[in-house]
C-alpha cells in the first residue's frame, strides 16, 4: 500500500512540475528572437540602437565594461537580454546601448607650452662634487633627476659620491 502511494506521488509531482514548465516558457517572453542567419547580438543591436560592440575578455566583469563606456550595468544587461548580469562569458560580444557617448580624444592646448626653466649657469654639462653634496642635492639644483645622473655616470651606487669627482649632468 506505500509503495502504490509513493509511486502516484512521484506521478503527480512529474506532471505538476511539466505543466509549470509549460507555463513558464510560455509566460517568459524571449529577450529578441534572432531572424535566421542572424545573431542574438545583431538582433538586439538592431533593436536597441547599440553604439559599439566590446568583446569580453578574461578577467573582465559587467562592472568593469559599464565603467569603461560609461553606461551602468543594467542597461547593458538589458540590451543584451542577460537575465544574470554576474555572468558573462570570455569571447561573449556585448552591445553597448544608445546611451554611451564615447569620450572625444584629448584636444591639443591652442596655446604654447612654456619652455622648461633653464638650470643656474653653474650647472653646465658638468660639473664638480663639492664637499657635503649629494646627489639628490645636485639634481634638485641643476633640474634634472637622481635616475638620469645615476644613468649618465654609470654609477653602481648612488649613495657614493666623492669630493671632487666630475659628473655628467645633461
């Protein structure tokens, strides 16, 4: 008598859980059904008036698309029908949607730039360690920087300077 019991159970439980699958597929409407030969992304361009296309990368999330065209996560999941905005693909091709405006590159200034400040005259293309310098000194003064003469005076240790040696400055 139990098992009669159980095996209509499991009856019943099947067919209640293939008619709400029925219903569902027919309630849920279909983000953009596709024209045939066409893709999802094309589809949902074409109806969405998309701006630009980006091509997942590894490493990348929504978050990180939708800061980088500015243009916030929902609507790009909404342009692109994504029910989980956490998961996208590597190689997946997203559309961004109308709202993106891309940025203008930088425009030049219409004005010169001013020309860098001459070093003193004591600074010449060399010069001679005085007593108590350092390099950090020296460089501040004549305007340039510890790297470059470390670089130019192939020295192993930029701590070590002597009195009276002769470096290199431009």
């Amino acid at each position: 008598m139990k098992r009669a019991m159980t095996t209509s159970s499991v009856r019943a439980g099947t067919i209640v859980l293939a008619g709400i699958l029925v219903l569902a597929t027919l309630l849920v409407p279909a983000p953009v059904s596709a024209a045939y030969g066409e893709s999802t992304a094309e589809a949902v361009a074409a109806s969405q008036g998309c701006v630009a296309y980006h091509h997942v990368r590894r490493g990348e999330n929504l978050t990180r698309i939708s800061y980088l065209y500015g243009v916030s996560v929902w609507q790009i999941a909404q342009a692109n029908g994504l029910y989980n905005p956490s998961l996208i693909f590597v190689g997946q091709v997203l559309c961004i949607p109308s709202s993106y405006q891309p940025v203008p590159p930088y425009p030049q200034p219409p004005y010169p730039q001013p020309p860098h400040p001459q070093p003193p005259a004591w600074c010449s293309q060399y010069y001679t360690v005085q007593r108590g310098e350092t390099l950090s000194g020296i460089a501040r003064r004549c305007g340039t920087t510890v790297h470059a003469l470390v670089d130019l005076n192939h020295l192993y240790n930029p701590n070590l300077i002597r009195y009276g040696q002769v470096l290199r400055l431009y």
